[in-house]
C-alpha cells in the first residue's frame, strides 16, 4: 500500500468515524428535541382549545343538550393531528373532521400512547371544570419529520466528505512531493556517491531526515575508506615478508646443509613477522570498527600495568628492565582491560626496542581527576620533530627498524576510541617520554 493511499485512509476513516459519532450524537438530541417540542405542541393546543371553549360557555351548554353532536365540528387541523372535546360526562361536544375517534377517546389526564390499526398514536388530555380536551397525533408524522431532517442532514455531510477525500488525495500527492524528490535524488547516486545530499530544494519537515542521511552517508564513506585502506595497507606490507618467505624456501630448494638451515630459520622469522603484522592489522581493524570489547573483566590500572609488563616481556627478561612506580590507589578504567593492556604492552615493546640492553626503562603510574596517566620513560635515542609528526602513521619506521609500524597507530586509535590521548615529547636526559592517558569509570 502505497504512504498516500494510506494516509488517505487513515484521515478519511478518522474524519468518517469523528464526524459520524458527532452525526449521531445530534440526530439524537435532535430527535429528543423533536418529541418534546412535539408533546408540548399536543399540550398547548388542548390548553388553548380549553381557553377559547370556557371563554363562551353558553354557547356549547346548551346545544350540547339539544343539537346533533355531529353537526358541531372543528375546523380541519394540521395533517395527522385530531382534537376532540367532551364534557366530563363523555359527551362529545366538538371533534375534528375524520379524526380517529380511539386516538381521542382518552379518559385520563396527561400524555399517554397506543396502537390503533396498526399506528402508533401519542395523546394529551387536559382537564377543566366542564371539558376534557384531548389532541392527539401519530408518530408515524413524527419518524417522517426526523428522516427528512436526516436526510437533509447526512446527505450534504456525504458530499462534503466525499469532495474533502478528492481533495485530501490530491493534497497528499502534493505534500509528498519532496520525498519524491528526494527519492529521486538518492536513485540518481552511484555506489561511489557518498556527498551529502543538497537542503536547499527539501521541505523543512524533511530536514531531519536529510540530516540523518546525510550523517550516514558519512559514516558510510568513513566506514569504506577505513576498509580500502586496510586494504591497502595490508597489501603494502605483507608484500615484503612474503616476497622474503619466497626466497628463503626457493634457497633451501637449491641448496643443503648450513645454508639451507639458515634460509629456513630466515624463513621462520618472516612467518612470524607476518603473523604479527596481520594480527596487528586485524585489532587496528577492529578498534576502528563496530566491534564489541566488553569482556565483563574489570580493568584495574595496576593490574593493566603488571600485566602489560608480563607481556611485553614474554621473549626474553625484558620485564626485568622495566621499573614499574605507582601511587597504589586503586583506579578502575573506562575501557576492556584487552584493549587497555594492547595499548600499554606496544608502549612498552617500542621502548625495549629502541632502549640501549643494559638499560632500564621507566613505567609511571599517575591519577589526574578522572583519568589515569602511563608514562613510558625510555633512554632511546629520540625522535626528531618531524619523526614526532609521523610517529603514529601506519606503517613509519625510522630507516629500516624492526617491527611492523602499527604499534602506535593502535595505541593512538584505543585511546580516540575511548576518549584517552597519547602524546610523546623528547627528555631533556634524552630518550623519549610516551604518555597515556585513559578515562576512569565513575
């Protein structure tokens, strides 16, 4: 069902049902109005017929007595109303022409009602001290009166209806016309079309939902650019250590003995340096996508830092060079504790890399308001300013260094991610000083 045959649905049915509970909600005070207005026409007629008649009373006491009873009559009335008057002995001094002698041949004061030959009759008898008037009139005139006046009522109400939904439906094709247009609009776009769509020919109530699509036609194009240039990066570096892997396995083809152990372990290095740039490339792709961390596990900054220390020290007794220095307070992280261990441990591992072996290396542990700071103090030899401005690029080492290149980049997107901040400036004593700072948990 198409949005303008529904809208014109719901509004024509709201309208039919609104205005015909007030439709009928008139025709039956109308029809209350009618029958009282009704009833006390019955009853102002025989009070007034009864006013005339004691006004001369001479002149129907005594023929009452001495004329034919037929030869007194009243003049013809209203269609189907009759009037009869008696005298409180039951004789009939005036009655008028063709009246239904049963319809007024009542006896007790007061409204009453009763069927004559099929007809339903309503009567009032008014009382005096010598006459008894009665009026009566069928109900039959009555429903006749009340269809006619529904008639006149609900036939215009159906035209005006009818002309409102013609008019609704062609309202509705107007109104509509911006989503049209903007329909138009997005069926014209290429896949590779991801600028935002144009407000200025939209209607304002269309506004918000430009908006929104505009706010995800930008989340798309961050979300492919993201994609390609994993992509690519992947393929820029994981084209060296294969070409590596290639040679090494062709050399141990065309040789024996020491140079083919040699080109076999250079073999096994270059699958292990390819295994942690494709893990690195995964959890950098990870970190910057919809990906869930929540581990349940609760990330405790000490606990981080001891554990990072273990990890980062896994391939020899590195974690001996590490002094660690903590205040003891206790500090619960605002991110997994998977994510906040990733991040130290790549600190820590750049700074064993590029730290002298017979020296130590320094991890800080320092709360400031509500966030937690690292600081990572190595006795490398430094980074120059432009090292600094492209240290966290994916991929940049300085000449032709160990490692992959992403462990700051990750560092660098954990903490955007989760609103921490890393910053790296010289030392004085030389080497170089890492800080990482991470929200704590209210």
């Amino acid at each position: 069902m198409s949005l303008r045959l529904r809208l014109l649905l719901l509004i024509g049915i709201s309208l039919s049902l609104l205005w015909g509970a007030v439709a009928i909600w008139m025709l039956r005070s109308l029809d209350d109005e009618v029958h009282q207005t009704l009833d006390q026409r019955l009853a102002m007629s025989a009070q007034m017929v009864a006013g005339l008649m004691s006004q001369n009373p001479a002149a129907w006491d005594g023929r009452s007595h001495t004329q034919d009873k037929s030869a007194l009559s009243m003049p013809s009335m209203a269609k189907g109303f009759d009037c009869q008057i008696t005298s409180l002995r039951g004789d009939v001094i005036m009655r008028t022409p063709g009246a239904t002698v049963d319809a007024v041949a009542m006896r007790k004061p007061g409204y009453s009602e009763r069927v004559i030959k099929g007809e339903r009759w309503r009567s009032y008898t008014f009382e005096t001290d010598s006459l008894r008037v009665t009026t009566a009139d069928r109900l039959a005139e009555r429903d006749l009166l009340l269809q006619n006046v529904a008639i006149a009522a609900v036939v215009p109400f159906v035209v005006a209806m009818i002309g409102s939904l013609i008019v609704l439906w062609f309202g509705v094709k107007s109104g509509l016309l911006p989503l049209e247009r903007l329909r138009q609009a997005l069926a014209r776009r290429t896949p590779e079309t991801m600028t935002p769509i144009s407000e200025r020919a939209m209607s304002r109530d269309l506004m918000p939902l430009v908006t929104t699509l505009n706010t995800l036609l930008q989340r798309v194009h961050v979300t492919i650019h993201r994609e390609r240039r994993f992509t690519s990066d992947a393929a820029h570096e994981l084209r060296t250590p294969l070409t590596a892997i290639k040679t090494h396995l062709q050399v141990t083809r065309i040789t024996q003995g020491k140079d083919a152990a040699l080109a076999l372990d250079y073999a096994e290095e270059g699958v292990a340096r390819l295994q942690r740039t494709l893990g690195q490339l995964l959890t950098l792709s990870q970190i910057e996508g919809p990906f869930s961390w929540e581990d349940g596990k609760l990330a405790d900054a000490e606990e981080v830092a001891r554990l990072a220390i273990r990890d980062a020290g896994a391939s020899s007794n590195a974690a001996a060079r590490i002094v660690f220095k903590t205040t003891g307070e206790p500090a619960p992280l605002a991110l997994p504790q998977a994510l906040a261990i990733t991040a130290l441990r790549n600190l820590l591992d750049n700074a064993l890399r590029h730290t002298p072996a017979e020296q130590d290396i320094v991890l800080e542990l320092q709360l400031a308001g509500n966030a937690c700071v690292f600081r990572v103090l190595d006795q490398g030899g430094g980074l120059s300013a432009e090292e600094l401005a492209m240290v966290k690029q994916r991929f940049w080492r300085r000449g032709s260094g160990q490692g992959s290149g992403l462990g700051l980049s990750i560092v660098a997107a954990i903490a955007e991610r989760f609103g921490g901040t890393i910053e790296l400036r010289p030392r004085l004593e030389g080497g170089l000083e890492a800080s990482l700072t991470l929200p704590i948990k209210n």
